[in-house]
C-alpha cells in the first residue's frame, strides 16, 4: 500500500507542478461553465429538478474528458522517455504502478469534479434542490471518474504516444456511450447486451436523476476493474520484454 501511495503522490505532485494539469482543469470549467450557463440556466423556465439533471447531462461529458486527458500522458510517457525501467526495477509489483498511476489521476479528476459543486448552488438560489439528488448526481460522477481514469491509464499502457493515447481511450469511452444506439438496432438477446454496455443511456441516467441502483454501481466499478486489470497485463508484459 506505501507503493501505492507513494506513486500517486510522485504523479499527482508533477500534475501540480506542470501546466497541463491546470490547464485541462481551467479548460474544462470554463466548458462546463459555458454549458451550464447557456443550456441549463439559460433554457427557460423549469424544474430545479430537471435543470439539475441537465446540469449532471453535461459533467458526465466533462469527468470522462477529465480522465482520458489527464491519463495519456501517465504511462506512455515514461514509455517513450525510457523511464518505466526504473520503476521495473524497484522493489515493487505491477499491481502497485498501475494503482498508483490511476489513483493519482483519479485524485486529480475528483479535483475537477468538486470545484463544480457551486453550480448546484446556483440552482438552489431560486429553486429547491434536494440534497439527495445532488449526492446522487455527484456519487455518478465520482465513478464515471474512476472507470474512464481506468481507461485512459489501459490507453496510455498500450502505445508511447500520448496523443494516440488519448485518441484511443476517447475512442472507447465513445464507443461506450454509443452502445444504446447500437441496442436499439440489434436483435434478442443481442441488444440487451449493447443497453448494458451503455456508459450514459443506461448507467449514469438514474444518477443524475437522483436514482441509485446498486447495478449502476456494479458496472462503473466492474469496468473499472477491467480496465484496470489489462492494464496489470501490457505491464507485465513489458516488464519481461
């Protein structure tokens, strides 16, 4: 567990010393920003409710982004610098590099996510927000974090790149996203497998309504998981090539 820890303080310390961490974190407010105020409050009248849920439609966009952005530099850099070598060599497993890399990034999105927490606020000022639909909302949030983190750290394993990095975890976040689509043209019992796969339409919908269903929660953490134990593999892999 201390290797653990002490990776993910050495990569989300070098978030705050370097620009892009501020920089993709100012970017995405000012979007999130730009969105809340132009589509959710700007939409007219409406239910706290339902511009609540609006407001939830839009920082699912912005975490996801959050993750991939914030992951491709994390392991395909030090691939292309020659570094990972050097944690190869300590006395430490591959579980714990892939752990420690993901929990900084992690760590640094939930950063992201807690400096929107005003614009729940906002709402509040001329509406009634029950505060288990913001909890809910924001429990979403907190594993949307964790599962397209888990990507972008499975990215950025696979490639030396870090721009084919993030094209590639957007590319499956994206592809995720779009397995409604995908469900709503397949044939039994094909398309009940596609509306599972389902990141937005079928598992963050209830959070952002303020549901909590204990399956919602199975999938972010199952993908998670997965995502984060291929990632274990292509380390070992590369640790014996």
């Amino acid at each position: 567990m201390s290797a653990i820890i002490l990776i993910a303080r050495r990569e989300l310390a070098s978030y705050f010393r370097g620009s892009m961490g501020y920089v993709v974190v100012a970017l995405l407010l000012l979007l999130d920003g730009l969105f809340f105020n132009g589509f959710v409050l700007g939409g007219g009248e409406n239910l706290s409710s339902k511009v609540l849920q609006q407001f939830f439609y839009f920082s699912f966009g912005v975490t996801a982004a959050a993750g991939i952005l914030l992951t491709m530099r994390l392991l395909a850099g030090e691939t292309r610098d020659e570094t990972l070598v050097l944690l190869y060599t300590a006395p430490i497993n591959d579980w714990q590099i892939v752990l420690g890399k993901w929990l900084s990034a992690f760590a640094f999105v939930m950063l992201l996510v807690a400096l929107t927490f005003y614009m729940p606020l906002m709402i509040s000022v001329n509406g009634s927000v029950h505060p288990g639909h913001v909890a809910a909302g924001y429990l979403g949030l907190t594993l949307v974090a964790a599962a397209s983190t888990a990507i972008g750290v499975f990215s950025s394993s696979v490639t030396r790149h870090q721009l084919v990095a993030g094209v590639l975890g957007a590319l499956l976040i994206f592809a995720l996203i779009l397995m409604w689509l995908m469900a709503k043209v397949a044939a039994p019992p094909i398309d009940s497998v596609f509306s599972y796969l389902s990141m937005y339409d079928k598992h963050f919908v209830p959070f952002s309504k303020g549901v909590v269903h204990t399956r919602d929660i199975a999938y972010y953490l199952s993908l998670t998981f997965l995502a984060l134990l291929l990632t274990r593999v292509v380390v070992g892999a590369r640790r014996w090539r």
